[in-house]
C-alpha cells in the first residue's frame, strides 16, 4: 500500500518513526520531504514547491495518515494536506486510527 504522511514537520522524529514502522510492514511511504520553519530553516519558494510535490504524493496514495502534535492538534498546512486527500477520495486516519484499525 503506498501511504503519505502529513502532519507538523517540526516533529521530525515522528515521521522517522513512523516511516520505518510502515515500511517495515511493507508499505511504500511518502513523507515531507524537508523538515523544518519557513523563514527559519526554509525558504517560502522552496516550501511551496515541496508542498506542490507532497500533494503529487498524496494524488499517488491509497492512504494518508496524519502525525497529529503533540497535543492532539493538526495545524493549517496539515488541514490543507488533508482537504487535497479528501479532494481525491482517498482515505485520511491519524496515526492512531492506523494503530487500532489496522493492528488492533
């Protein structure tokens, strides 16, 4: 199954974790790409060239899982990311819905 995984790209050691879990069960993962602050770390020219290619990602997928923050929270661009899935019909979980639908 080819997933993508959306969410805060300041939690870089989630989407690491969670692109090894997949992937060792087998599933083809498409991540962010570029981690890091617009302005800070990342140009707003390159951030919104990496956000065309990881809604490309998303158009490929069979499913999107979302790394919620820490608090439970999803922010504007995963909202955006999110919306785009749902444009394509394709199916969006958190990362805990994957858990208990998938493995529980």
């Amino acid at each position: 199954m080819i997933i993508t995984l959306v969410g805060s790209v300041k939690q870089e050691a989630d989407w690491r974790r969670w692109t090894e879990l997949l992937t060792s069960r087998g599933h083809l993962v498409f991540e962010a790409g570029r981690y890091g602050t617009v302005g800070k770390d990342i140009e707003q020219s390159d951030w919104d060239r990496v956000t065309k290619v990881h809604h490309e990602k998303i158009e490929l997928s069979h499913l999107v899982l979302v790394i919620p923050k820490p608090d439970g929270s999803v922010g504007e661009h995963t909202t955006v990311d999110i919306l785009h899935a749902r444009k394509y019909d394709i199916p969006v979980f958190t990362v805990f819905d994957y858990d208990s639908r998938f493995n529980g």
